[in-house]
C-alpha cells in the first residue's frame, strides 16, 4: 500500500453518520421516465469485524488486507511509521478494537465515511517547549539549493510573518506556543515546516508542476499538458465567466491563440461569434464527446474548453479539417451538496454611433448642391432660421434609439455526491432586450443541465447527461432595415403626418424608423427554438487487463425551430411639397403570414476501447474506436395572403395564392479511429493516429478514406545537461505533427447516380390542372471523392519559474487538394446538361503564433498576464 497524501481530504469529504451513510439519487434515464436508486453504505468501526492472523508483519501490509476485507482506505501521511513490525491474531473482532491493538498509544484515527485517517497522537509527541518570543531564523531554497528571493514566510494562524532577503535567508519572532511556518512563492508549492526546538531552518521549496500536471482534453480522451504533442491551447471556466455576455462565443474573444471569434451582430438572440481556428474556416465543436453547438450553453456550465489547431484534429474526421473546439461541461464532485448562484441585472450602451446632420446642415447642403446643377435653392432663409433654431426638424437617432438597454441573467446550480455518486444540477435564464424604444426588440432563454455518474459496481460507471434549452425571439418584420431607415431618413421631416399620430410621415427612401420598430405598425417574426440534448455512458474498467478501459457512449439530440413572421398591410404618407399636403402611400399592400417548423434528429454510437500503463520509465497508450451517426431532417411550411388582416392565423387567411411546402433529408457517416501514445523517461514523445471514414454522398468505390497524423515531442526541460545548464527554465519542449484530413466539402449528394429531381416545375395536364414536373437530374458523376487537407506545425513551449515568464510558438501551414470546382468549357445548348463538380482545385493557407505570459505574485496580490 502506497502513502496517501492527507491532501485528498480537501476535495474528498463524505457525510459522517453514526450508524450508515446512506446515499440515493435520483437518475432520469436516458430519454424514458426510468428512475435508477444507488444506496452505498459504510459501516463504522464497531460494527465492522475484521478477521487476522499475522506474526511480525510491516503495519502497512496489515492494513492493506483490512481494506482488501472492508470497503475502507487508510489515508495517511509520512510521519505515520507504516513500516513497523507488529503481530495479531483476531477472529470477527470489531475493527475498533483491532485499531487500537496495532496503532497503539501513538497513533489515533479518525473515519471520514469510507475513508480512516491515520494521524499522530499531540499527547504522546515530543515534550513542547514553550516557544513565546522565541526568534527563528533560516534560509528558503529550490531543489537545487538556490536562494529564493521574496519567499513568504508566515507563522501560520497568525498575521505573524516576512520575507526573504536578497540572500535567500529570513529572521522571525515566533509569538505561538507550538508554532508552523508557512513558507510560499509564486511558482513553487506552498511548504508547512514545524518549528519544534529548532532555531535555524533550511527549508527547500519544490516547483510547482500544476502547469505541466494540468489535464488537457485532447481528441476522445485527456492528457497532461506536458505529454501534448500537438498545438493545443485551453480555458478553464474562470477565464471564461470573467466576461459577462449572454453568449459564451462572445467570451472567447482573445482569449485563445489561433482562434478567432467575430461578432457581427448585437441584436437580442442573434449577437452569437463566429469561431474560426487560424482562419481556415468554422471549427467542429465538440460538447462532452458530441458534436453540437456550444454557443448557447450556459457559461456557468462549462469546466473547460480546448482547442486543436493541427493534425492532432484528424481524428474527428472530415468535420474536424478546420480544427476542432472541445466543450466539456461540469460534473459533480465527492462533497456535501454546493449551490451556487452567478447573476447580474445591468445595462447595455451603443458605444458608438454615426453623427447625422441636424435640420439646418442638412437644408444648407441640399441647396448648395441644388444651386450646383442651376436649380433654384428649395428652402428659403426663413426655412433655415427656422431649422436653426429646432422648429420642424427631427433628430430620428434619439426618436428611435434609447439609452440604456437592459438585460439579465441568473444560473443556479447544486453539485455534489459521494463515492458512489456524484452530481451536477443547473438552470439558467438570460432576458435581453433591443435598442429600439419600442422595445419590440427581445430575447428570452432558459438553459437546464444534469450531469449524474453512478459507479454500479466495482469498475462499471454510468453517466448520464441530458440539457435542454427554450428560447424565443422576438422583432418587428421590418427589423432588418432599420438601421438604414435611421440613416436615410430626412431630418426636416417630422414622426407624423400634420401631427396626427394615426398617420406616419415617410421622411425617406426606407421608410419611418419610428414606425417600422414597432410590431403593431408592421407586423412580427417570432422565433421559437426547442432543444433537447441527452447521452448516456457506460465505462468498464476491464479486470483482467491492467489499464484496459471499455467504453460506449450513446447520445440523441433533437432540436425544433419554429417560426411565425407576420406582415402587415400598412401606410405611410409622404409630402408634397408643391400641393403642401401628405399623400398616402402603400408601403406593403395585403397581410402576409408564414409559418414554418424545422426538425432535427441526431442519433451517434461511439465505441471504444483505451488502453493506459506505465512500465517503469515508459508510458503506453492506445485507443480504438469505432463511431456511427446520422442526421435527419424534415421541415414543413404554410404561407397565406389575407385580405382582411385582422387575424394572424393560418386558417383565417385567404384560399387563393397560398403556398404549402415541405421537405426530408437523411445522410448518414462512420468512422474507425486509431491512436497510439508513448513516452519514455516523460522526455521523448510519440503519438501516432488513423482515422477510417465513410461517407453517404460518395459512391460505394470512392466512399471511404484513410487520414494517418504523426507528432513529435521532446521535453529538453527534463534533460541532465539541460537543467544544469538553465535551472530557471522549468518546462521547454519542442514539438511538431503532421498529418492529413479529408473533407467531403459543400455539394449535393448522390451525385454519382442518375435519375431525376421532382418536383421541378409545372405543366398543365388534361382539364388545365397544375401537375408537378421532372426534370433529369444531370450527368452522373462516380469520380468525385474527398479532397485532402495536409497540415504540418513545428513549435516550441516554454517556461520560467512556473510560469512567471512563458513563451509558446509555432508555424504552420496547410494545404488543400481536390477542392470541388467546375470547368471552365462552354458546351452548346443542344447537350442539354451542365457540367458535374470535379475534385480540381488546391490553395494554401501559413502562418505563425507567438504567445508570451507573465504571471506573478506580490504580497497578497497576483496577477497574470
């Protein structure tokens, strides 16, 4: 039995009862109303009986059989002696009684559910020696014995403390009884040293190597950032909620080398980024080994999101030639139940906004550039005072704009569990609302979340993960235009007709904006969004093979959108200056309502086995896994004219010059993916990955494809030579992949078969009906195949004192052949067809990054950049 460190009890801490600890949560499971009951019990001490007959056997030996016959682990640390001799002989003793027999007076336990910790007896220590005013002195080196300069050194449960001098060395009066020093620095672990009788101290502080330790997700599966071979680059959810934005693309802005998130609009529910890695196109997004679209997920649910920016994205396939965004959402923790609250009620501004002229401007430039073609200047001197003192002009900006835009957000969430089970609950609620102060403008979403994980047996877990999401937004049918109705509108021309609010002036080209923002003027487009996300797990630590893990994984996702767009028959009425009267125009001349409903159904199987061990200085790694989804769609849609717009139903509309439409679509992949990792001394890295995929559009001898990567590592950081010549330099690697991905690219499918498109046109058939037609579907094309993209990187990472000085870099490129094109031939009309796609084209895309961090520490205040 190996030495547990007393640290696992700051993250593991199960609920102590007296008698039993009884755990039950309730699972949903996946996609029917099944509920799943887990208890695990715990006996105390004096209710479990042990049974041992050992003669002179170490400590350590004899309780790794009592927890070999009990569900219990000791936890201990290195003052405990475990190597000690010691003889017993029960039979269905009480383990209580047991413990005390073979820890002695020495040493006490304490059970924490399933869990004894070991620890000294302060009674049975060393005689105390009162320490008051007692002044110790010392010095705080690395593990190679040079000074550390700042270092932090503070009687613990005090505010008692100093720090090191230029030497590395310190001089503290003590003011406890029993005093500890707690001795910290940036970059190095935080070390606790007992002062006991000592008056010097020499304490040495090891680097800290959560950096290099830190787990990465990679492609179907995790790795420690130091064993990445590839260009990788993470966020953990603190750096992600730092932002406050309703959508979590917006927060990746900067934030991540090579990736790149534009935001193109600001309008409630549709202000989402699109994401590009190293401009090469949008990235695969990968939500807890699914694909699906991250950009509406709650932020407060994500634990942490990587991106792959070269081959190491082979293995997702063709969907993965751009790279590929990893999304993995938060689980539960072993612990006492944690709710958590993250809200915020604020205001949004427009921060900048073009200036329009004013009445006056706008009327002296109209004349002089009438008075430039020889016509006579339209408005007189007594129109232009007029305009200059602010009679009969309008500013449309602020009669259309308002000054602060509200929004809201609040997530709660509940996680926790115990060794059994483990949780992670959440719903979210975000209101956004317009700029516009008919506040027509609005975005409304609820998110919910449930993470569960269940170990059944020894070695089986079960994970279950279902999300859903509701939204709906709202905004007038003349929406799109209204920033160009701003700017177009003529300021001489008032809000309304001769003031009468019942009748909109028309002061330009695109209409009123003060009466297109409103949803009763012109009408809505509603928009309504379901979705519902749901997979479930099964892992098996196969027994019989030491690191072999099994593992399927099912999900299904729906997702429904449906639609209403309302528009009204309306009016606007324009001046007529020689007539000095306003004349009424039809700006939309019949009510007009279309309905659609889109559905979307994606069934995915994911089988796998991994493989994982260390054999002395050689870590081994191997995965297989074989995946199959598809995606069906369907959508139908009804359009209806109304004579009489007084009711915005289908059923109400008129029956003639209707439409109704609708359509289904299925497609379908596979793929078989291969990886093998290995590393010797952790110095020299190796990864080597396939993937074998199918695709429905392809003819069955072109349908498959194979796309091998490779990459290289070496960690100079961890070589001899190295460290002594660059002893600050904790971490220095360099690395380099290359590897190939197909695409099977933008095109129709089935194109390499012939037949005919219907319906395609109408003709008139027997008593003058409209009858569907056909229409020969073009020249086959069996040829066409995926087009490959090639894409090597060579960099280097590296690091100074964990991270008070980091430096990454890396060059790549990527090349496209086979890109899907036509030739340029001109055929005579008589051949009757256009030409088929043909794989014709390549181009080349390069390029570099440079990442440079600081991170420090002052006193009690850190920073990073």
């Amino acid at each position: 039995m190996k030495r547990k460190s007393l640290l696992m009890l700051n993250w593991i801490k199960i609920p102590q009862n007296k008698h039993m600890i009884r755990t039950a949560k309730t699972i949903t499971i996946f996609l029917f109303s099944c509920i799943l009951c887990l208890h695990a019990e715990t006996g105390n001490t004096q209710n479990i009986r042990v049974t041992l007959n050992k003669s002179n056997e170490k400590l350590e030996n004899i309780l790794n059989e009592i927890e070999n016959q009990t569900e219990l682990l000791f936890i201990y640390n290195k003052n405990i002696n475990v190597d000690k001799k010691v003889s017993v002989n029960v039979k269905e003793q009480p383990l209580a009684q047991v413990l005390k027999t073979l820890l002695g007076e020495s040493v006490t336990y304490k059970q924490e559910g399933s869990y004894i910790l070991l620890s000294e007896n302060a009674d049975q220590s060393a005689p105390r020696v009162t320490q008051q005013n007692k002044t110790v002195k010392g010095s705080v080196q690395d593990t190679n014995g040079e000074a550390i300069i700042g270092a932090n050194v503070v009687e613990k449960g005090t505010t008692n403390g100093t720090i090191t001098d230029i030497d590395g060395n310190f001089s503290l009066q003590l003011q406890g009884s029993n005093p500890v020093l707690q001795v910290s620095y940036i970059g190095y672990t935080t070390q606790e040293v007992r002062v006991g009788n000592s008056t010097a101290l020499t304490v040495k502080l090891a680097e800290d190597s959560e950096t290099l330790e830190e787990v990465v997700v990679v492609g179907y599966g995790v790795q420690k950032r130091a064993s990445v071979t590839g260009s990788v680059a993470s966020l953990q959810s603190k750096d992600i909620t730092t932002v406050k934005t309703p959508n979590v693309s917006n927060a990746l802005a900067g934030k991540l080398p090579g990736l790149r998130a534009v935001q193109r609009s600001g309008a409630p529910g549709d202000d989402a980024s699109s994401i590009d890695i190293r401009g090469f196109g949008s990235a695969l997004v990968i939500v807890d080994g699914v694909e699906r679209d991250f950009r509406q997920i709650d932020a407060n649910d994500i634990e942490s999101i990587s991106i792959l920016k070269d081959a190491s994205a082979a293995v997702y396939g063709f969907k993965g030639a751009n790279g590929v965004i990893l999304v993995s959402t938060k689980k539960g923790q072993v612990g006492k139940p944690k709710i958590n609250y993250t809200g915020y009620v604020g205001v949004q501004n427009i921060t900048r906004y073009p200036e329009f002229f004013n009445g006056y401007e706008y009327a002296m430039l109209y004349n002089e550039a009438q008075q430039n073609v020889g016509v006579t200047a339209p408005y007189s001197a007594e129109n232009l005072e007029q305009y200059k003192q602010g009679i009969g002009t309008t500013d449309w900006y602020n009669e259309t704009i308002r000054g602060s835009i509200p929004q809201m957000y609040h997530n709660l969430s509940v996680s926790g569990g115990a060794e059994k089970v483990k949780y992670f609950f959440s719903l979210g609620y975000t209101d956004q609302e317009g700029i516009y102060k008919s506040n027509d403008f609005n975005f409304q979403k609820y998110n919910i979340r449930s993470n569960i994980s269940a170990e059944i047996v020894k070695g089986f877990n079960v994970e279950l993960q279902l999300s859903g999401r509701l939204d709906t937004r709202n905004k007038p049918y003349e929406a799109d235009p209204l920033s160009r109705s701003i700017q177009m509108a003529k300021p001489i021309f008032p809000v309304y007709a001769n003031d009468n609010t019942d009748y909109w002036s028309n002061p330009g080209d695109k209409g009123n904006p003060v009466h297109l923002s409103d949803v009763d003027n012109v009408g809505y487009d509603r928009r309504d969004r379901r979705e519902f996300n749901g997979s479930l797990a099964f892992t098996w630590d196969i027994p019989w093979i030491k690191g072999l893990t099994a593992k399927t994984l099912m999900s299904y996702d729906y997702n429904n959108q449906y639609s209403r767009q309302w528009y009204k028959e309306y009016y606007e009425y324009v001046y007529n200056a020689t007539q000095d009267k306003y004349t009424a125009q039809a700006s939309h001349t019949i009510s007009e309502l279309t309905t659609r409903s889109d559905n979307y159904f994606k069934p995915n199987m994911q089988t796998s086995l991994n493989y994982k061990n260390t054999f002395g200085k050689h870590d081994v790694g191997a995965l297989v896994l074989f995946e199959f989804y598809n995606d069906r769609t369907d959508w139908v849609k009804a359009y209806r004219q109304f004579t009489v717009g007084a009711i915005d139903q289908i059923g109400a509309g008129d029956k003639v010059n209707l439409n109704n439409d609708g359509n289904a679509s299925v497609s379908a992949h596979a793929g078989l993916v291969g990886r093998v990792n290995y590393a010797y001394d952790n110095k020299y890295l190796i990864e080597a990955s396939f993937r074998y995929d199918g695709s429905y559009k392809f003819s069955p001898d072109k349908r498959w494809g194979f796309f091998p990567a490779l990459s290289l590592g070496w960690r100079m950081s961890e070589e001899a030579f190295f460290k002594e010549a660059l002893p600050i330099v904790d971490n220095f690697k360099l690395r380099g992949s290359y590897g190939k991905v197909g695409d099977e690219g933008d095109f129709a499918a089935y194109q390499y078969l012939t037949g005919y498109t219907y319906p395609s046109g109408n003709y008139v058939l027997g008593s003058g009906g409209l009858s569907n037609g056909a229409k020969d579907k073009g020249m086959p094309n069996t040829n066409l195949t995926w087009y490959e993209s090639t894409t090597a990187n060579v960099g280097f990472e590296g690091s100074v004192k964990s991270g008070l000085l980091s430096v990454e870099f890396d060059y790549f490129q990527r090349n496209r052949d086979g890109l899907l094109a036509t030739r340029l031939l001109t055929l005579p009309t008589t051949f009757g067809q256009a030409l088929p796609q043909e794989n014709l084209n390549s181009d080349k895309t390069r390029g570099f990054e440079i990442v440079v961090g600081h991170r420090n520490k002052i006193g009690d205040f850190t920073y990073d950049i």
